[in-house]
C-alpha cells in the first residue's frame, strides 16, 4: 500500500515537472513589466502588440499553409497506406512496416539534416515548398499507424456484405469503409495539424528565406531578448496544440 | 436428379479448395434444386462455410466448377452473382439505419429512389419490422437484427440466398421460432435457399434436402428422414442426433436379416445392408427414442433384449432420459415417454431390459 501511494506520488511529481514551467510561461505572457521575470500587475498588452506585428502575422501564415497541406497530402498517403497494409498484404509487407516507423524513431535533427542535403543536391530551392515535403514525409507514417489502428477493429464482413449487396470495391470502400473510418481519419489528421505546427527542428532545416514559421520566429525573437511577446505566442501555440490533440482524442474515442 | 437439368438452382462438379496445406472443400460435387430448402450440415471445420464463401464467390475454387443459375461462376465477382449472403454475425453496416441497410442492395442495382422506398418497406413487412425502419443496427435486439439481415438480402430477389449458421446467434426460445419462421418465409418467397449449420436439429426442421458434410467430403445427401433413419456411416449416425452403438462381427446373413455377434453381449439382429460379408466388423446402431426399458424379461414383440443396469435418471419433463451400463460396459442413451406417470419410471441403480425391434435398428459398415 505505501508503494503505492509513493508511485502515485512519483506520478504527480512528473506532471508537475512538466507543466510548471509552461504554467510559468503563460502566467507571465499577462506580466505587466518588460522584465520578464518579475510579476508587476496583470495585462493584455503583450498579446496585443502580437496582432500588430506584421512578421509575427506573416509567420502565423506560412505556419498555417504549411500545417494544412502537408497534412492533406499526409492524410491522402497516409489512409492509402493503411488500406494496403491491412487489406492488401504484398512482399516484403515487414520491412515495409519496419521502414515506416523509421522516421518517428530516428533523430529530428537527422531528418533535417538529411532532407536539407536532399534539397540541395536536386536543387530545389529552400521554400514553402521544401518545408511541405518535409512536414509530409514525417506525418504521413503517423497518419496510417492511426488509420491502420481503426482499420483493423473493422469487421472485414462488412465489405464482404457491401460487394454481396452489388457494390464494386470501390464503391463498398467509399460508402462502408470510409464512413466508418472517419473518426480515425479525423483524429489522425488534427494529430498531423498539431505536429506540423508545432515542428521546430525539421522546419528550421528546411524552411528558406521568407518561409519562417511560428516556432522558428519564437527562435529568432529568443536570440536577441526573452521578451514577455515571446511568453505571448508561446502562450498561444500551447494553448492551440492541447486544444488540438484533445479534440484529435475526442473524436477517435467514437 | 440430373445435374444438367434445367431444373437446378446450382450445380457443384469436383469442387476442391484449399486453404494451405489443409484441404477445406474436396472434390465435393453436388446439385440444389430451384426453390428447395437445402442445407449443409457438420461440425466446424468440416468445410461447409468455405462451400457458402465459394457460392457467394468470395473465394475462387482451385478446381471443379459452379454453375449458379444455368451461368459459371468462373472469375464472377461477388457483386455480378445472382446470390445474397445473410452473415453469421449479420455484418450490419453500423452507420445506416435500418431502412438504408435494406436499400442498399437497391441502390447498388440503380433502381431510382423513388422506387427504393415501396421495397424496403415491404421487405421490412415481411420480416414483421414494420416501424423500426429508422433505427440503427445497434438499437435492435439479436433477434431483430437477424430479420434485418434478411430482409436486406431478400429486398434484392436473389436466386439463390445463402445462410451462414443464420440462427447461431440467438437464444434458444428465439431460435426455434425462427426455424419455424425462416422455413415459412422460404415457402412463401420461393427462393432457392441454401443454409450452413452445426446444429443438427435446424437441419432436420427447416430443409427439404440436406447434405452432411465432415473434413471437407461430402458424406450423404438426403431428405432430412432418409439421413435420419438410414445414415450412411458411423459418422452420420453419430452426428445425426445421438445414437447407440454396438461393435460387432456379421455371424449370419439370412436376406434382409443379419445376425451380428458382439462381445460380452451375444447375438443382436438388425437389417441387412449390401455390401458387408460374414465376418466383416460392422456397427449396430440405434436411436435412444426406439429403444424400451421393462422390468419384465419377456420378449413380447422385441426381437432383441439386453439386460442392464440404470446408470444414470434424468427428469426431462415430457420424457425420461437414462442412461444405462450394458454387460460390456458400454454406456447407452435411452428417452422413455413420461405419460404413464411416475409408478413406471426407473432409477439409478435398478436392473432393466433393453429392449428393441429388429427394424428400428441400423447395419453401419466399419
């Protein structure tokens, strides 16, 4: 029994560990002082002078464009994938499995590094372009685990009664299939959403001139003073990421 | 019957599948007539539900040949046969209601919308689902969702419908009324159906033919009487209904009778059976309702007669179930009809007579 208590205190610790700092960094977004490390009364003006920068916006732009194409194109890869892998077993399906996990297991920095030297080298100028291919490639293996993970609680006699009833293949995946792998679907792609937006290292290899996103401008505003506009933004992406992976989580539980 | 004639429904020649290394259907050749009630009886793994999966054409034979409706089903994909399959576990599509789960098949067939609704809700009538039409599959009981499964396959006019263990599923109360139910709907829509089960007694009550099927051969083919009175092996026999059973050696054979001598009992007769030679190791068997247990060591009537010990008394309302040691320590079943009250009943422990006519009694080779 006291084991217990204390594993269950050991739990606390962690979350604790975990959240205080980010609870830190939103209380002092409302610091009325310049100074961030000292509390001098609560206001807004931080979040404000936000919606006034015209980089900050144009950083919250480019963040947007690359979080929903990268993940439509993931999403599309993704969900294709997981059919194949579930319905269609081929050769070599285990090393396929094995090689698609690859990218969530191997360093970020790697990725980066790896996918710069990439771009160079078929001369495919830094860009929007360079950062959506990234972006797709990471989050396309997190989109079919997801979908995958559903597909396989399906019971393959509901196609089976589909093509019985006079479906084509494809019209029993698009009535019965899909409709019933939506929720997946849906949650795998706000999951997608939030890693892209939320990405630093892969972006910040990849992204070129004029192609900066909301973590790499927190980056560049850190390097030359920890100003509480920073506390601001980061307030925000946190707040938009757990909101995100909430309803990523609500909508799988159905 | 002659397999080519114009009266048949389906036509198997030399179907075998496998699965691996096992071979789920063998060379198994059979004909089903138009509008019959046929089912395909035997234990798991006997390859009657890989018969249903090669019929609906989920899965292809490696050799042999089905005809479905004067047409082969060489390379027909499921949704191009003239077949509709009612699944074990129904395979209701979760997210449609009752109403678009019936109009599926419907509006696969590109029948325009307005036509769809008289259909299904005369498809719902006939499976007494009238008003539930807007409900989801998950709102339904057992029961209900298994008429929905019915109606969803027979809105389409199949030629034939198919049923994999269609009452598996349900309760017994529930299951015998379906019997009864699921047989008049046959009667009544004439389609051809053909029906896999485990459960003997399902195919003995709904069919007019049915086959036995064990380790993917077909065993015998009959009406559910001619399987019944006269299986064709051990096997039938024993699956069948429960039967007695008594391993002998032919002694005599005097034309339609033959005198099987068994050990540690003596000499039993039953009815001939063609092929079997003096001396040939044979099986007697018989069924536990046409065997008498008496107190009284006259024959009257009974050409055979063994002398036994009640093992075992089970009240079973409208009849007594016993089950009795024989001198060669054989246990056997025995049902008594209870209607001569309880001053004849017997109990454990009692000695007794067995008792039997010749004629009640079936020669299984061995």
């Amino acid at each position: 029994m006291k084991t217990r208590s204390w594993l269950v205190a050991a739990s606390f610790a962690d979350l604790l560990f975990l959240y205080l700092p980010i609870a830190i960094l939103v209380v002092f977004s409302f610091n009325a002082s310049k100074l961030s490390a000292r509390w001098q009364g609560f206001s807004l003006e931080w979040y404000a002078k936000l919606f006034t920068d015209q980089a900050l916006l144009s950083a919250t732009v480019n963040s947007l464009i690359v979080a929903t194409v990268s993940t439509v194109l993931a999403g599309a890869l993704g969900v294709l994938t997981a059919v194949a892998l579930e319905r269609q077993p081929f050769r070599w399906q285990g090393a396929f499995e094995v090689l698609l996990l690859m990218p969530i297991v191997i360093p970020e920095i790697m990725m980066g590094v790896a996918m710069l030297l990439f771009f160079v080298m078929i001369k495919l100028p830094l860009s929007l372009l360079t950062m959506i291919i990234a972006h797709t490639i990471f989050n396309f293996p997190v989109v079919a685990l997801i979908v995958r993970a559903r597909l396989r609680k399906l019971d393959p006699r509901l196609e089976e009664a589909a093509s019985d009833l006079g479906a084509t293949p494809w019209v029993a995946f698009k009535r019965v299939t899909l409709p019933l792998l939506m929720p997946g679907i849906v949650g795998a792609l706000l999951m997608a959403f939030t890693l892209s937006l939320d990405d630093f290292i892969i972006s910040f290899f990849t992204a070129g001139v004029g192609s900066t996103t909301l973590p790499i401008k927190v980056y560049g505003m850190l390097k030359s003073a920890v100003t509480p506009e920073v506390n601001a933004l980061s307030a925000i992406l946190v707040l938009v990421s757990m909101g995100l992976v909430a309803v990523a989580t609500w909508v799988q539980r159905k | 019957m002659d397999e080519t004639s114009t009266d048949a429904s389906i036509v198997m020649r030399e179907v075998t599948k496998r699965h691996g290394d096992t071979v789920a259907v063998d060379r198994l050749s059979l004909t089903i007539r138009k509008g019959e009630f046929f089912a395909i009886l035997g234990p798991s793994g006997s390859g009657k539900t890989t018969t249903l999966r090669l019929l609906a054409g989920f899965e292809q034979p490696d050799s042999g040949e089905i005809i479905i409706e004067g047409q082969p089903m060489q390379g027909v994909p499921p949704n191009r046969r003239p077949v509709n399959l009612v699944f074990q576990n129904y395979a209701l599509f979760p997210h449609m209601t009752v109403a678009q789960n019936v109009a599926f098949g419907l509006e696969m067939k590109g029948l325009p919308t307005p036509e769809i609704g008289p259909h299904v809700a005369e498809a719902l009538e006939m499976v007494r689902l009238a008003g539930k039409q807007d409900r989801l599959p998950s709102q339904l009981s057992g029961g209900e969702q298994q008429r929905v499964a019915l109606a969803r396959a027979l809105v389409n006019r199949p030629a034939v419908l198919l049923l994999d263990e269609p009452l598996g599923a349900l309760d017994k109360q529930l299951r015998l009324e379906m019997e009864v139910e699921l047989k008049a709907l046959q009667e009544r829509v004439g389609i051809t159906f053909v029906c896999v089960t485990h459960d003997q007694e399902e195919a003995l009550t709904m069919s007019d033919r049915l086959a036995v099927m064990h380790h993917g051969r077909l065993l015998q083919i009959g009406t559910p009487e001619e399987i019944y009175t006269a299986p064709a092996s051990a096997f039938v026999a024993s699956f069948i209904g429960v039967s007695n059973s008594l391993p002998g050696r032919v002694q005599a054979i005097d034309g339609q009778r033959t005198t099987v001598a068994v050990e540690g009992i003596g000499l039993v007769h039953a009815p001939s059976c063609t092929g079997l030679r003096t001396g040939a190791p044979v099986l007697v068997t018989i069924r536990p309702e046409r065997l008498h247990l008496s107190r009284d060591p006259a024959t009257d009537g009974y050409q055979n007669q063994i002398a036994v010990r009640v093992a075992k008394a089970i009240y079973s309302g409208n009849e007594m179930h016993y089950l009795v040691t024989l001198p060669n320590n054989l246990t056997w079943k025995a049902r008594v009809p209870n209607a001569d009250g309880t001053a004849k009943r017997f109990h454990a422990g009692e000695s007794a007579y067995l008792k039997w006519r010749t004629a009640e009694a079936v020669l299984l080779p061995e």
